[in-house]
C-alpha cells in the first residue's frame, strides 16, 4: 500500500489544531500520534535544511529539549494502585503534548515542536537572541511543571549565524541532549526537579564531543525552584 501522498500531508498540516509547526518549519511532517508533536524521522530529517535557511539568512535558531522527571516511578505507581501503568504514562505524554502545542501555537512564529518518541518534548524556533528563547523556553516548562502530574526539566542553548557550520546540525541535538542529562545527573547533588538548564553550544569538530564537562559545570545552570 502507498503512503499518504505529500499534498495529503501538506493539508492534513494545515488541518491539525493546535498544530505543532509554525511558518515553514515541518510543515509537511507527520505527527506523533500520542502527543501530536512533530515525529522525529521527519522533524530530523528536515532540521538541517531548516536550521540552514534560518542562519543563513541572519536569524538565530534556539533549542530546547525537556524531558519528564520521574516517568518511570510513576507509571510504577500508577500500575501498583491498581492502574494499567503505561496507559497513565500514555495519558500524561497526551495532555503535555497537547499543553506545549497549545502554548506554542500562541507563541511561536517560525518553529516546530518534537519528540523523540518517548518522555520528551522538543522546541525548535527561530528567535532574536539568547534571552527570549529562554524566556519562551521557561514559560513552556513553568506551563507543563503546573498542569502535568510529573515535573519536566529543560536544557536550552542557542545557534547564531556566526556558529555556521557544515557539521552544525550532527552536534545541535547533541549538545543540548547531552547537557539534559548531565544536569539530571546533577539533581543528586540538591538540583531540584523541574529545572531549566542554560548552557552554551560549543560546537565541535566531527566526531568530537560538542560540550565538554567543564562548561556543565553547576555555574551554567538556572535551576527554577517554583514548583507547584
């Protein structure tokens, strides 16, 4: 059987509400169907050409990628009372899925938001400096530590046009991947949950590590303690 055909998918974009792709970003990507996020064989496929576009023509690209704190003890808990476990683990993916579209859809111009397909959340977008993408970054973790059951913990860095690079997108996810998880780590040491992590984007040459441990360091790392 043939796969939908690209005008198909094009209007099955436009339909989709709220809609997890802003301007010309993705905006032919299929959908994961649990979260309704961009699904990431599309979304990485089509970050390279994207990020291309944006820097070239002068526009910084900021990324984030949040991951929910604790998943795994919830839906532990969720199948110890009595639950069917990893549907309640389904059904908080759904509604932190449709809560980041519905923010995004209310503040991102040119954009998209992802998933690796698991407990994560992926913010793509074009944006004016460091700042407002933090800011936006923090109003979308701040939005999903309030209405979801669990906390999500965000690392955000940023691209300018003078980082352009050929190898620029084999590192990007990479990075700010990486810092996640060096700054989860770090919650053992008395980081709390529901953290934002701010750090630089040191892009490498390939087949080098684009962070090093040293810019990890606790000193880049806004820690936001206003959980509810």
């Amino acid at each position: 059987m043939m796969g939908p055909s690209v005008s198909d998918r094009v209007r099955y974009a436009r339909q989709r509400r709220p809609s997890p792709v802003a301007g010309p970003w993705c905006f032919d990507c299929r959908d994961e169907p649990n979260t309704g996020l961009v699904c990431f064989p599309d979304f990485h496929q089509r970050l390279p050409g994207h990020v291309t576009a944006a820097l070239a023509a002068g526009r910084s690209v900021g990324v984030a990628i949040g991951d929910v704190d604790g998943l795994t003890e919830y839906v532990e808990h969720a199948n110890q009372i009595g639950s069917w476990g990893h549907q309640a683990g389904n059904e908080l993916m759904r509604r932190a899925g449709q809560l980041a579209r519905e923010w995004f859809s209310d503040q991102i111009t040119d954009g998209c938001l992802s998933t690796f397909g698991g407990d994560e959340i992926v913010l793509v977008a074009e944006t004016p400096d460091a700042d407002t993408f933090a800011e936006h970054a923090d109003q979308l973790r701040a939005l999903l530590c309030t209405q979801v059951d669990c906390t999500v913990s965000f690392a955000v860095g940023i691209l300018d046009p003078d980082a352009f690079g050929a190898w620029l997108c084999a590192t990007l996810l990479g990075s700010i991947d990486r810092a996640l998880f060096t700054a989860k780590a770090a919650r053992h040491n008395g980081l709390p949950a529901g953290f934002l992590a701010r750090t630089p984007i040191n892009l490498a040459e390939p087949g080098r590590s684009g962070i090093s441990q040293a810019q990890l360091s606790s000193q880049n790392l806004d820690a936001v303690p206003e959980l509810s």
